[in-house]
C-alpha cells in the first residue's frame, strides 16, 4: 500500500513473490525517497538486509500495538490491505508517530561487504 502524505491518496500496490520483485520495489521507493512502514515481526526479512540495496528510509512499528489496533478496529475480519493501510499512514497520526522507531543499518552504505 502506497500512501501519499499531501494527497492523502494511496495506492494498492501487488507484486510477485520473487526476490527480484522485491528488489525492484526497493530501488523504486529509494528513487522517491519514500519510508516503508513495518511490523517489528518482518525484522529478520533478508530483502531488508541486502548490501547491494540503496539506503531505504525504513520504520519499524511495534506489532503488539498493531495487532491490538487491528482488533479494536474490527481490521482482523478484512482483507490484508485493510492492515497495510493502517501501517502506511501510521507516520502521519500524531498519536502513534511516538511508537515507531527508526532501523538503522548495522553498517554504512558505503561500506563494501566482505561476504
């Protein structure tokens, strides 16, 4: 889901479960500067610690307040885009920016791996 701050409009967006979709959407969400919103459940992903990826602005949210937010909302009974909406637009609520917190890269991108 693809949520724009200043329009307020979002996009549904799907993509094949290969790593070279993945890629692809990360180098183009680097190419717009955009920040990708994350339960803290997909940390361990490996598309997220690819050393040959441009720098992502990534936020992580922590999954105990979306699931309990999920549930109070009545989103647990709707479609997963319901859910990826809600985490799209999390950075711009006043009342849940405060729980997000930033991912850093364990090393700078500019740094060659030696793997």
């Amino acid at each position: 889901m693809l949520f724009d701050p200043v329009t307020q409009r979002q996009l549904v967006l799907s993509l094949a479960n290969t790593a070279q979709a993945r890629a692809t959407l990360l180098d183009w969400l680097a190419d717009h500067s955009a920040h990708l919103v994350i339960p803290d459940t997909l940390l361990a992903a490996p598309c997220l610690h690819h050393p040959n990826h441009r720098p992502l602005t990534v936020w992580i949210a922590p999954s105990a307040l979306l699931e309990a937010i999920r549930f109070t909302s009545g989103l647990t009974t709707r479609a997963p885009k319901q859910t990826a909406a809600l985490l799209a637009r999390w950075p711009t609520a006043p009342a849940l920016r405060p729980f997000l917190r930033r991912l850093t890269s364990s090393h700078p991108p500019d740094q060659l791996s030696l793997l």
